[in-house]
C-alpha cells in the first residue's frame, strides 16, 4: 500500500514536471530568432543611395576580434579600428552627392532614416568619424527602394568602413552611404542569414557578435587600432578623416583599478579613461547602477590598450533593484547630511569617488560593498556621540567614558571630519577614449588611490 502511494505521487510529480517543460518550451517558440542579413566586407549592396563604383568608401581585410559581452559602449577602447589611409570614407563626396538637388528625393530619405532634416545634412557629416570595424557589428541597415529607406537588421562584417556620430554609433556605411541606425533586438537571439553573395565570412564566430551603444558623453576623439600593425593606436579627432590623427603604443600598460563598491557605469567609465575595455560574463549588460563585486584580472594587473578586464555585479545591486533608494548620482549630496541618521555607512563617501561607493555601505550588510565600505565601520563606535552632551551630569551610566567627558567629546569629532572628504573632485573629466590614448601616465579618474588612505581613519 506504500508501495503505491509512493508510485502515485512520483507519477503526479513527473507529470507537473512534463506540463512545466512543455510550458517553457512553448514560451520560447513564441518568441523566435530574430532573422538578420549578413554583409560582407566588399560586397556591393543590391539597394545602394550611392553608386559603389564611384570609390565613396574603401572596406579592409580585417579579423573579427574577440569580445566579452555583446553589448559595448561607443567609447569602448579598441571597439573600432583605423588606417594609414585617411581615405577609408569620402564624407566630402558624400556631402556634395546628398545636397546635389538632382538627389533630393535621396537626401530627403537618407535624413529622414537618420532623424534630421536635409538642411542639417552638411553639419550631420561634418560631426561623423570614418573608422573600420573590428568585430562583427550588429545595426539597423538601410536599402533605398522606389523613393523610401527601407530599414532591414544586418550583420556587418569586420573590415566594413562606417561613419560614426559623436558618441560613437555606427551612423552610414562608407561604401555606398547607407544611413545605419542602433540595433535594438535581442543580441542573444538572433539567426544570421548568409545569401545575395554575402558567404558566411571565414573566421565568423557568433559568439563575437556586437552591437554598439551610445558612449554616456559626446567624445572628442576616437581611440582606434591601426588594423594593419596591432601595435600603432590611432587617435582620431571627432568630425575628422584622418589628416589630424596622433598615434600612441597599443603596447604600453595601464594598472587596472580598483572598481569593487563602484557601479558597473562608473567602472565603465574609468577603464575607459585608462584605455580597458569592459567586459562581463552574463548573458545581458547589467544596470549601470550595479554595484562591482569582484574583476578579472583584479586590481592592480597591467594590461595593454583595449583589454578586456571582466567584471562581475551583485545580483540585485542595480539602481532600480532597490539596494539603495538613491542613485549613485544621488549620493553625492546625501553625505553631508548622512551624519544625521543612525546609519553610518554615508560616511563612507571619502573613498575614492563622489558616492557611487557610498550606497552600497549604507544599505544592510551586503556581501558586494565590504570592500569599499569597511571604512564605514569605524563611526560605529562613536554612534554613541548622543550621550556626549551628558558628561556634565554624573547620574548618567549610559555613557560609555562617563569618567572624562573632554574624551568623548574629542573621539565625537574625527568621524564629522571624516564627512568632510565627500567634497572631493566629482566626475568624469576629458572624453573616455583620448586620456588613455594620448599620453602615458594614467588618467587620475580611476580615483583607486583614495581609498586606503581613508582606512586609516577607522583608528
């Protein structure tokens, strides 16, 4: 009798499993692969806004890179690549074929795909950057068909020469001026269709695939790779060709910083400033307000221009995850009226940067921010500074050193100067790309210093 009432629920329980599975999988049939067009480097569009012949731009034999996670920021050191040739991209022939009005119709297409107006094409162009693609790049392409810019998703193949705007998004395809938008599907769902003589490219690696956002601020240079020496970095002025470029040793070594109680936007940030690449390991982006547990390779290893170092978030640490009521923008003006709650943690804003370290310590204890918020912990000892005030009365046990009262009045006032710090040199400064790229020295934005010195105050 036992016998089968063990059988009856171990037949019950399988049968829940198999409608659980069969659910899942019907789910996932009903949200199917994204189909996208792949082009390859040098072969001619079927549906061009320029004629191809006329050598409007110049695709290079180029190497599909590797990449840690699909999705990159425009600024993203060593995203694009460059050349000797300052020639890769005709922006000016593009201009006098877009405002030529026996190409209205075109140029009126052309801007409406990219947002503007025809009036604005001149200045639109005068703002983008040629560069060559060194991964395989994901965009909304354009075909010109009876009058209109048909948008369709494409893969473009490294080696494609583009036009990228000021923050570093793919904006026209050099070689016969398509208008490229973002690609806004599921880079983690999609299905490359190879055909129309674009043969799936050799060295094709999905796994390779990115697709670009916009950089978090306009740039003011654009650091590439030279595809022909791996060695040469190219700096590129933005709105240039080419005839401005300075160059820089791709080899020469930054010191990765110190990113642990950082959000996952700020360390972006400062390993773009030092010339790093930012990867991660999860199958989506995570929030820029992610706090940072843990990177690889950690803090202090010397890795060469556009490395990638991968850095790991808490799960549930993002801005909107509710760890932290403010923002890291907002922790900034919160430090200095921090002293006032029961929590300690605020004044924790003297490491390194403004607040971004600081919510994480000021939440319950959380594995994540330890790091950075250990020195948090030294004002717990003079949470007590209530009773300070009561010395003069001797009644009072309840003060810990109600002996002196000089003391505790003394040991009450290092900690509200500890809250002073917060003041410290704000954000972000210069464009991400250039400061790594132009000079040797690290850029002081890391702000990694800072935060052992801070340390010494729990004594």
């Amino acid at each position: 009798m036992t016998f089968r009432a063990f059988m009856q629920r171990l037949a019950t329980k399988t049968a829940c499993l198999l409608v659980l599975v069969l659910a899942v999988s019907g789910c996932d049939r009903a949200t199917p692969l994204l189909a996208v067009k792949a082009v390859a480097a040098g072969v001619p569009s079927l549906a061009p806004f320029f004629d191809e012949g006329s050598d409007l731009g110049r695709d290079q034999p180029v190497t599909s890179q590797p990449v840690r996670g699909s999705l990159q920021q425009g600024d993203t050191p060593g995203l694009y690549g460059g050349s000797k040739q300052p020639t890769i991209c005709d922006v000016d022939k593009l201009e006098k074929f877009l405002t030529d009005p026996m190409n209205d119709q075109k140029a009126q297409a052309w801007a409406r795909a990219l947002g503007i107006t025809t009036a604005e094409i001149p200045e639109y162009l005068d703002r983008l950057t040629p560069v060559l693609l060194r991964h395989d790049t994901l965009v909304q392409n354009h075909d010109y068909k009876k009058g209109k810019a048909v948008p369709y998703d494409s893969l473009l193949q490294a080696g494609i020469a583009i036009l990228v705007d000021r923050q570093g998004q793919p904006a026209a395809k050099c070689s016969c001026g398509n208008p490229l938008r973002p690609f806004a599907g599921d880079t983690n769902r999609i299905s490359v269709e190879f055909g129309d003589g674009n043969k799936e490219w050799k060295g094709y690696d999905r796994s390779s695939v990115v697709a670009v956002r916009p950089a978090s601020r306009p740039l003011e240079k654009i650091a590439l790779v030279d595809v022909a020496d791996p060695d040469r970095g190219i700096s590129r002025p933005v709105g240039t060709t080419g005839a401005k470029d300075d160059t820089f040793d791709t080899r020469r070594t930054q010191a990765v910083p110190r990113l642990t109680g950082k959000t996952f936007g700020e360390a972006r940030q400062a390993l773009a400033d030092k010339g790093l690449a930012t990867g991660y390991d999860t199958g989506s982006a995570p929030a820029d307000g992610a706090r940072v547990t843990a990177t690889d390779p950690p803090a202090g290893a010397e890795l060469r221009f556009g490395q990638y170092v991968t850095v790991s978030v808490a799960e549930g640490s993002s801005s909107e995850g509710g760890l932290t009521s403010p923002p890291p923008s907002a922790s900034p003006p919160s430090a200095p009226s921090a002293s006032g709650p029961s929590k300690p943690g605020p004044s924790t804003s003297g490491p390194s940067k403004p607040g971004p370290s600081t919510p994480g310590p000021s939440t319950p204890g959380t594995s994540p921010p330890p790091t950075s918020a250990s020195v948090g912990t030294p004002p717990g000892p003079s949470t007590s500074p209530s009773p300070s005030p009561s010395p003069p009365t001797s009644p009072p046990p309840s003060s810990p050193t109600s002996v002196t009262s000089a003391p505790p009045a003394v040991t009450s006032s290092p900690p509200l100067t500890t809250s002073a710090p917060p003041p410290s040199p704000p954000p972000v400064t210069t464009s991400a790309p250039p400061p790594a790229t132009t000079t040797g020295a690290p850029p002081p934005s890391s702000g990694s210093a800072p935060e052992e010195p801070t340390a010494s105050v729990a004594t």
